[in-house]
C-alpha cells in the first residue's frame, strides 16, 4: 500500500492529523511551484454545478447517477480525464476520495477563517 493509499484510506483520520498553517505547493494552470521547482503536471478539475464559461463536453456520468459532474482538464487529454473520474472509487455522483478532499478543505478554511 503506497502512501496516498494509507493516508486516504480513512478520510476523517487523515483530516484529523494534517493542519494546514501555510502554502508551500502551489498548482496554477497545469504548473506546480514547490520549492525552486517548476514543473508541467496534469490537472483534472471536477465541479457539481457547470460555470458559465465550460466548454461543451464536459459532463461526466458516473454510476447510475442521471446527474452530471463538469470536468475541465490541462496537460490531459479530456476523454482521458473523464475516463479517470468515472473510474474513481465510490458509489455515488461524486467519488469518495474527492468527497474527502472537498471536506478536508472546507473544514481547514473554516479554522483559519474562525
């Protein structure tokens, strides 16, 4: 089992044991600034509602579930991106390790906001 595996594994333990005091890993536009390194990676956007802005094509089904995800993907092939998030590990619309994601970060901005 990798270390994102462990980690992930149970999402409230995680969020339990990571505090968020300050950016060191910025990622904007398919670039991640760590450090002194600058580096191309892909980025897989996901959202529950489509912006105004989205491109056509967008929309991913997962499941059985009649109600779409929007994904918007760099430095990745789209059908790809999609493929990818369909894949994800979970029963319904959203996949469970984006659910943790989402509120691991919620609950960090709420302690820095409070």
């Amino acid at each position: 089992m990798n270390m994102f595996s462990k980690l992930f594994s149970h999402p409230k333990q995680f969020s339990k044991r990571v505090m968020v005091n300050y950016v060191e890993t910025l990622i904007f536009e398919g670039w991640l600034k760590t450090g002194d390194q600058l580096v191309s990676i892909s980025v897989i956007s996901v959202a529950k509602h489509q912006f105004a802005d989205t491109a056509k094509g967008c929309e991913v089904y997962r499941s059985k579930n009649k109600k779409a995800l929007f994904m918007t993907s760099k430095r990745i092939d789209q059908s790809l991106a999609k493929e990818r998030i369909q894949k994800m590990q979970g029963k319904y619309r959203l996949p469970g390790l984006l659910k943790a994601f989402d509120r691991l970060c919620r609950d960090a901005l709420k302690a820095y906001v409070s």
